[in-house]
C-alpha cells in the first residue's frame, strides 16, 4: 500500500473510525483501523474501516494512491498521531518485509507495526437495492423523542429498543418503552415505511446512540438487511450498520392508548416553561415525588422533603374534570417537557394511578405517556 492524502480530508473519517473501537478489546482486530486503498474508475481511494463486534463503520476519501493494498494499525494510536499533524499531505506506506505502517510529512517520519493481514474481515457494503432516501436531522430528532424512553438495561430485551412498525396508509410508527415511560412519534414515509419488516423493526439503544453522534443534518440512505440496519450518507462516503434485534417482541402499546380515547378521563393545560420552572424549584424540596392538585381555577404543586422542609407554587389555570390530584416524578416529567417544542402542554389524566398521555398542540403526531407515582400513606403510630 502506498498513497499520499490531505489531513483535512481523512482526519474527520478517522476519528468517527475510532470512536467505534472498544477501549478494552483482546482481539488484535477489534483493535485496529483497516486501511484499504484502492483506486477505481481512474481515481484514488483509501477506505477506512473499524467495528465493534457490533457496530460496523466505514469511510471512504479521495487520495492519490500510488498502489493499492491493506494495512491494519493500532486505531487509537494511529488517529491521535494524524490529528496532532499539522494540515496538509500525509504520505502513508507499507513496508512488507518489516511489517510496519511508515507515516511521513515532510521531515517527521513514524513507523507503527501492523496488524498480521490475516484478520482482515471486509465490512460488507451498503446494500443499494431498495435503499431509502430520508432526511439526516429528522431521523436526529426522532431518535431524541423517543430514544430517552427507552430502557438503559439490555437485558430488557424488547424495552431497551426504538421499534418501528409501519402502519397503514404508509404510516410509520417509531416508539420508546421502559415500563413507567412510553414516547411515540408518528409521521408518514411509505418509502420507509415498505423497508420495515413484517412485526417492526428492534434497535438496540446504545447502538442507536451511536447512530445519533454519527449523523448529520443532511440527506441520508437508509436500508435494512436480514440483520442489520444501514445508514449511509447521502453523499456516500460513509456508511454506519448496527444490529437488528429480531428475537423480542414489542409490547401492544395500543392497548393503554386506547385508555386515553376512554369516556372517563380529565383534561389540563399549562405552560410548558412555568411547569419547568416550577418543579425545578420544587426539586430542591423533592426529588421523588411533586403533586399536583387540581382545582377549578389553579394547579397547585406541593413537595414536602423530611430535612428541607415543604413548598407549594399555584399555577393559575381554568380545569374542568373530576381527578383532583395525581403524582409525579418531578425529573421524569420535566425531561419529557424538554422534548417538546410547543408554549403549552395538555395533559390527559386517566386516573391518580392510571396512564397520563402528554401533548403539545406545535409538536403534531407526538405523545408521551408517564405513569404517575401510586402514594402510599404510612401510620407511624396512633393515639388513644
């Protein structure tokens, strides 16, 4: 292997390669960055690729390759050599007979061992047919609506995935469930929605939140193979894969849907920021449990902590239902308000213990359901 390349032209790709390796990996190949240059059509290529076990990341960038050839090097050490470079062609080669990787710039010159070739695994590429067209920022914004419900535990199985399901009309449903939080958010795509599989489609969170660092705002490809989910940059230089989870089954979130279209439920509105600001205040009181007591003309919220003492704040507002007072955790509550953009937020009570669907009416086709706190009242003792 032999090419000479921009700094600026690679560094970016590098680093993103490297955030892929795992910091405590035994294999030598988990280890490493796969340099691969290559030329094709007449012009000059290196690919760079790096992977997990589980999430597979490739790059590819323009270079002046002299011959073609692959080279495995220690990633960390290799990228954090490239970024304190300074700026401007970076010649890399391969000396086959003493096995090192020659890094030169000018006068600085490094040689860093490589990796025995024979662990060389070709990620596979991004597979084009059927692939989607889709938009970069949405796909960001979705994933930060929905992803904070999920579960952080993997052996959650089902409630540690975003799962897309298509739905009629090209409708695509893309939700989050930990069982006390559920977020969905529905738009219409039928492109993507015709690429979910029959039964939706199971992403791992924290793959998904690589996902989320690695993309953009632009235009993006989406595809979906037996096993895994590949994204693509619309531009194609880069392409990210990760796991499907196929072996779980997703709850019928319908089903405590369908309780918020029920005859007996209660309605509320209020400011999303006062409320904000409100159980901030009310935090340094109670980091458990804020109530919310809800009379004809105001809202009051009270906290009441054992060392700190109490607090009460009455947000004034006209409420018409028969619930009159139901509990939540204050920092749940205030995270899911942070997820929307709308002045005001309806609150949709199906009981002090039962399902509180949240919406905003500038965030269309999004809902947030939180279970309230069942309170539980404890006699200490009692006198005669």
């Amino acid at each position: 292997m032999n090419l000479t390349i921009q700094k600026e032209k690679i560094i970016d790709g590098l680093q993103k390669s490297a955030s892929f390796i795992p910091s405590k990996a035994g294999a030598a190949y988990l280890r490493s960055i796969w340099l691969k240059a290559e030329i094709q059509d007449g012009s000059g290529y290196v690919v760079v690729m790096s992977t997990d076990a589980s999430v597979e990341f490739t790059g590819r960038y323009p270079a002046d390759v002299i011959e073609e050839g692959v080279a495995g090097i220690n990633g960390k050490s290799f990228v954090e050599l490239l970024r304190k470079l300074p700026g401007g062609d970076i010649k890399i080669r391969t000396d086959g007979e003493s096995h090192v990787l020659l890094v030169e710039q000018g006068r600085r010159s490094y040689k860093m061992p490589t990796v025995d070739p024979v662990w060389f695994q070709p990620l596979p590429p991004f597979p084009e047919e059927g692939a989607v067209l889709w938009s970069g920022d949405f796909f960001q914004d979705l994933i930060d609506k929905v992803a904070f419900c999920c579960s952080d535990d993997d052996s959650s199985e089902a409630l540690s995935c975003i799962y897309m399901n298509a739905r009629e009309s090209g409708k695509v449903d893309a939700c989050g469930l930990n069982g006390h939080q559920f977020a969905l958010v529905r738009f219409i795509n039928d492109s993507l929605a015709g690429l979910i599989p029959e039964g939706g489609l199971l992403l791992q969170k924290k793959y998904v939140a690589e996902l989320r660092k690695w993309l953009g705002s632009d235009e993006i490809m989406l595809n979906v193979s037996e096993r895994r989910f590949h994204v693509r940059t619309g531009a194609g230089d880069e392409t990210l894969s990760i796991p499907r989870s196929s072996n779980f089954t997703y709850p019928d979130y319908t089903a405590f849907m369908s309780r918020l279209e029920s005859g007996d439920i209660s309605k509320l509105e209020l400011d999303r920021k006062e409320t904000i600001d409100s159980l901030d205040r009310l935090l340094i009181f109670e980091t458990t449990g804020v109530c919310f007591t809800l009379n004809p003309h105001s809202v009051e919220l009270t906290a009441k902590g054992h060392e700190v003492g109490q607090a009460a704040e009455q947000i004034e507002q006209e409420y018409d239902g028969s619930l009159r007072s139901i509990t939540f955790p204050p920092r749940d509550l205030m995270e899911i308000l942070g997820h929307f953009q709308s002045g005001s937020i309806r609150y949709t009570f199906t009981g002090a213990e039962g399902p509180c669907g949240i919406t905003g009416p500038e965030d269309a086709d999004y809902i947030v359901i939180l279970m309230p706190m069942k309170v539980a009242e404890t006699t200490y003792y009692t006198e005669e």
